[in-house]
C-alpha cells in the first residue's frame, strides 16, 4: 500500500525561503502548495484543505493572526508557524488564537521536518483527545498517564500527584506534543474568570517535576517554552529539550 502523501500549505512572502521550504518538503515526499499572500492562502485552505499549514506572521495584506482566527472559526487543521518574532508576547499570541506550533527563524531543517510529523499526527489523534475519558492511557519514556484510574506512574511507581498535579500533567498529555500557553492552561482546567498569574502554574510544576523527573533540572518529560508555557514530550518524536522554570519567589 502507497504511503499517504500529505497535502502541506506553505504560507510565506520572502521568495527565497519559500523555495526553500518547497525544495525541503517536496524531497521529504510532501504535496506542496504554496501563497504569498494571507487573501491567496484563505482561498487555497478552503479548495484544497491542506493537511497541514505552514505559516509566516509577517504576510504584505494581512497578519498571520488574522489568517489563524479565520481557520479556527471552521476547522482544525494544523497550523505551524514559522515567524522572525522571537518575542514572547508574539508566540504567546499566535499560539492563543489556535496555531499548533511556533518555530522562530532562523530554524533548522530537523527541527522543522520533526515538527511538521508532530503536527500530522494530531490531525489523526485530536478527536481522541477531544475528551480525556476516551483514551485510558498516555505513555512516554517511563512515564504513564491513566486517566481511567486518575494516576500517574514512573517505571511502574505511583508519582502521587495532587489532584491539581494530574489535571495539569493530564492535559498536556492530550495534547503532547504541542505548546500549550499558559493562559491556555489556566482557562481550560480553572475557568475564563481564572487568574492569569502563572504563577500557581509554576509552583505545581515544580512539585510535577520533583515526582516525574529523574532529574528536574533537565526535564525529559514536560518541557518549558520559556514566557509561552509548557510542552508534554511526543511519545513518537521526542526530540528538543527545554529548560525548567526557576524556582518561584
């Protein structure tokens, strides 16, 4: 049987990085589709419905943002984008509005290619993570998540969350793989009226990270993308490694 050739949009103005994203990807095996322009793009995701999209924020008719928000509204397919923003504020807001993953220019080829396989995966696995009783267990490393009992175990051992410590780790399980905000975090376990003081969800990471991680300085399972929020590690690519947060006040 023919591996499943997966249709990737690449939206992006700057004509030599678009021909190299469109020479990269098409020697991977992908079917490339291109736009230069945030009107052309809209057009081209609502006749071809790419598998994936590929994003620059910087467009000459309008902002990538604008370009998220309309896709959301009505569909749920996977959006990485590749900016020269490196501000935080700017891969906080991205990801907000409902991009999947954010990568800062310069990048690498391995790093991209391993992304954009993490963002196909969930174009086949979200409606599964729609609701964490549909799926029993997540399994990374040592680590297992089973949502059916409540628990999270290392090498077979009971990390003994906190029912708070097991919300927390129990999302990013779902969505592993994908930064997840923390103001992304705080709305979906406490409500939209929450705090938007990450600083609760620093202290109960802290107190994850001294149960789950064989060493806490260098997390191996819940990354930190540093003033965005957290990443639970794929358990198909488990590429990348991030710094801890600092110790809270």
């Amino acid at each position: 049987m023919a591996a499943i050739k997966h249709k990737i949009l690449i939206v992006e103005d700057d004509p030599g990085i678009l021909t190299f994203l469109k020479t990269t990807l098409a020697a991977e095996g992908y079917d490339v589709l291109v736009a230069s322009r945030g009107d052309s793009a809209l057009s081209c995701i609502s006749s071809h419905c790419p598998d994936c999209i590929l994003l620059d924020l910087g467009l000459p008719d309008m902002d990538g943002e604008e370009i998220i928000a309309s896709v959301r509204k009505w569909a749920r397919i996977p959006i990485v984008v590749i900016s020269a923003r490196s501000m935080e504020v700017d891969k906080a807001a991205a990801l907000d509005a409902g991009a999947d993953d954010y990568i800062t220019k310069p990048f690498g080829t391995i790093e991209l290619l391993a992304r954009i396989r993490t963002a196909l995966r969930h174009t086949y696995t979200r409606a599964e993570k729609d609701e964490i009783g549909l799926r029993e267990r997540y399994c990374v490393g040592e680590m297992e998540i089973n949502y059916k009992l409540y628990r999270v175990t290392v090498r077979g051992e009971d990390a003994h969350l906190t029912p708070n410590e097991f919300r927390i780790v129990a999302l990013l399980g779902r969505n592993a793989g994908r930064v997840m905000t923390y103001k992304a975090i705080l709305r979906e376990l406490w409500g939209p009226s929450a705090s938007m003081d990450n600083k609760i969800l620093r202290v109960h990471m802290a107190s994850i990270r001294r149960k789950i991680e064989p060493n806490p300085n260098e997390p191996r399972y819940i990354f930190t993308e540093v003033g965005v929020g957290y990443r639970m590690a794929d358990s198909a690519s488990e590429e990348g490694r991030a710094e801890p947060d600092a110790q809270p006040d």
